[in-house]
C-alpha cells in the first residue's frame, strides 16, 4: 500500500534536485552553442540554444510546481 503523504513528500524533496540538473543541462548547452558560433555552425548553434530554452522552462515549471506543493493550505 501506498503512502500518498510519503509520496508527496519524495516529489517535493525530488523538484529542486531535478531542477538543479536541468540547469546545468542548460549551462552545457550554452556552452555547446558557444563553440558551434565559434565554429561557424549555425545549424548546431540552433540546436543547442533550443535545449537551452527547453531545459530553461522546464526547470522554471518544478520550481513552480515545488513553490505549489509547500505553500499549500497547512495542518494546525
């Protein structure tokens, strides 16, 4: 049987770790995209500055989602 209360509890502890690993995909993809522009290959370049943006708003999204799960409505 599951635990609905542990659950959530191991998905709030899990959105900021997720989030972290998701900026540092951003970050190497930046880096990427710099040596494509570097190289003169834009194709490449386009490519990593979109995984940029896709790791961007996906990190913003958990840390929503975290900023949701521990502001809810408390037990007194």
């Amino acid at each position: 049987m599951k635990n609905p209360s542990l659950d959530a509890g191991r998905r709030r502890g899990a959105l900021p770790r997720l989030a972290a690993h998701l900026d540092r995909d951003a970050a190497e993809a930046r880096a990427d995209a710099e040596h494509y522009a570097r190289q003169g290959n834009t194709s490449m370049q386009t490519v990593s500055m979109v995984a940029v943006g896709t790791c961007e708003r996906a990190a913003a999204k958990l840390r929503d989602e975290y900023v949701s799960l521990t502001s809810g409505p408390r037990k007194i």
